[in-house]
C-alpha cells in the first residue's frame, strides 16, 4: 500500500483497520487555553484510514474549542476493564486535523449512520455539525508498550 508515493506497512495499517472497525466509540482530545477537554464520540471511519468521520452540536465546549484550534488526539482502544489489558489490549492514539464538511454530507452522514443507527435523530436536528478528521498519524500500541506508527504526513511515512 503507498501513501504520498511511499510504501507504508501492511501489517501496521491492517492492525489499525481492524481496531477501527471492531470499536464504536474514541475518546476525542480537544484543547483551549492549553487544557485539554476530552469527550466520547461516536465515530467511523473510511477504508483507508485517512478520515475519520463524527458528529457534535454547534453549542457544545467540543465544537467552541475544534474552532479555536482544530488539532485534535483521539483514543480508540479495545480493553475490557479487566486487569489483563494491561497486557492483552490495543489501542491507537490518532493525531488529526478536525474540517468541516461542506460536500457529500448525506453520503457521509450514511456511513455513520450505518455503524450507529442509534443517531438517527441526532443527526438530524438542526444543530448538529458532521465533522472529518483528517489523520496525520496513528500510534499501535499492543502488549503495554509495543508502539508502531502509521503516518499520513508527506514527509513522515512510516
């Protein structure tokens, strides 16, 4: 597979997918004057990785904060709660750029929509705002400290 030209790792992007697509729910990092405010969101992402899509209300301290500054973290892990996770769980920490979406809104409110039908309603009030995440890169962590990164930045493949 080939990002910016260069041949990226199968395997770490296979890892990632897979972790993507099994977990419904991330935690999103935002910032304003350098404190960090997280939420849960609910999330999908595209078949290469490189978006990421979810959903806010335009009144929300998330939304007021991704327009201060729309660099973002976002966790997405498989534990359990269990003691073993420490060992036996993965988890990929995104660094992204939070844009609005201004074309194909119904197409990707769609592909939300079919990871969680539950939105249905959410999605549709007035105020809701469809948000994409453009990924620059994500971290693999497995087996408490086995870190691998996947990169989406020009001059970062990895």
């Amino acid at each position: 597979m080939y990002f910016w030209g260069e041949q990226i790792n199968q395997e770490i992007f296979d890892k990632v997918k897979k972790l993507l697509e099994s977990q419904k729910y991330a935690v999103i990092a935002t910032n304003k004057d350098n404190i960090p405010y997280t939420n849960i969101i609910a999330f999908a992402s595209t078949e290469g990785l490189g978006n990421i899509y979810f959903a806010t209300k335009r009144d929300s301290t998330k939304f007021l904060n991704l327009i201060n500054n729309p660099c973002v973290s976002l966790l997405i892990d498989d534990s359990k709660n269990l003691s073993s996770d420490i060992l036996n769980a993965t988890a990929v920490s995104a660094e992204a750029e939070v844009k609005e979406i201004n074309e194909e809104k119904e197409k990707l409110k769609k592909l939300l929509l079919e990871k969680h039908p539950e939105l249905f309603d959410f999605l549709n009030e007035p105020n809701c705002e469809l948000l994409k995440l453009e990924v620059k890169k994500y971290y693999y962590v497995d087996n408490f400290n086995n870190k691998q990164v996947l990169s989406f930045e020009k001059d970062m493949v990895s």
